[in-house]
C-alpha cells in the first residue's frame, strides 16, 4: 500500500507533505486507486506536477482528462456542459472496461478451479483403480496357494 501524497518537490522522498490525497494497492488485480479526485483536480489545476505513477493514476482515474477539457473551457473552445457530456461518458466507458476485466478474472478463476477439481478428481481414480488392482493383485497369489497346497495334500 502507498500513500499519495502532495509534497514540495525540495522535500525528501519519505519527509514533510503537503496534503494527503489518496492510495495505492498494486497487490490486487486490477491496482485498487484511491483518490479523492477533488483535491488531486485541484492541485493539479494549481499547477502540481505528478511522478510518472501518479500521472498514470491520475489519468487512469481521468483527472488528467478532467483537466484538458477544464482547459478548453476556460480558453472557449468548448462549454462547460459538453465538457462534463464528455467526461462522463469518458468515466461510463472506463467503469464498463474495469468491471469487464474483473468479470474477466473472476471467470477465469473459476475455470481454473473447476480444472483442479476435475484433476483432482481424476487421479483419485487413479488412486482408487491401483489400490483395487493391487489388493486383487495380493488376493490371486493367496488363493493360487491355497490351490496348489490342495492339489498336494491329493
């Protein structure tokens, strides 16, 4: 787990922040991010220039995007309602892909287990077939003696 924080780029790598304004969970699948977006909009829009992970967290999450449209209504190119349109058709799409891929992955985990099962499955009866093979194995030689020991005693 990793902080994100907004720190003065003078200050040491694990010293003094700023503010602190989300996490970051590589460990699961997909990375758990989270931020809260408002402040991270803002100090972007303030001028905070992001580390490489973060600016890929950022743009992941669309603060980046957020900030290019925030741009072009502030030069005129475009109103702020399409640029909100557009946004949220942005985030639409980036929750139906994530929610897409964690289907994806939850599947494929239950396809594999159901595999190990069937494998597992099978070689019990393995198992079972050399243990049955092997005990009728021992019971033959007993009765095969117990046939010569008679065919002697005549």
């Amino acid at each position: 787990m990793y902080d994100v924080v907004v720190a003065d780029s003078r200050s040491p790598r694990d010293g003094r922040f700023i503010e602190k304004i989300g996490t970051y969970n590589p460990n699961t699948n997909p990375a758990t991010i989270n931020l809260n977006e408002e402040k991270a909009f803002k100090w972007v829009m303030n001028g905070a220039v992001p580390t490489d992970t973060v600016k890929a967290m950022l743009s992941y999450r669309g603060i980046l995007f957020r900030k290019h449209l925030q741009v072009g209504v502030l030069k005129g190119a475009i109103t702020q309602e399409q640029a909100d349109a557009k946004l949220l058709a942005w985030k639409e799409a980036k929750t139906n892909k994530i929610q897409s891929k964690i289907d994806r992955l939850s599947k494929e985990k239950q396809e594999a287990m159901q595999s190990r099962l069937a494998a597992e499955a099978k070689v019990k009866e393995e198992r079972a077939k050399a243990i049955a093979e092997k005990q009728k194995a021992q019971a033959t030689p007993a009765e095969t003696t117990e046939t010569t020991s008679e065919q002697n005693a005549e």
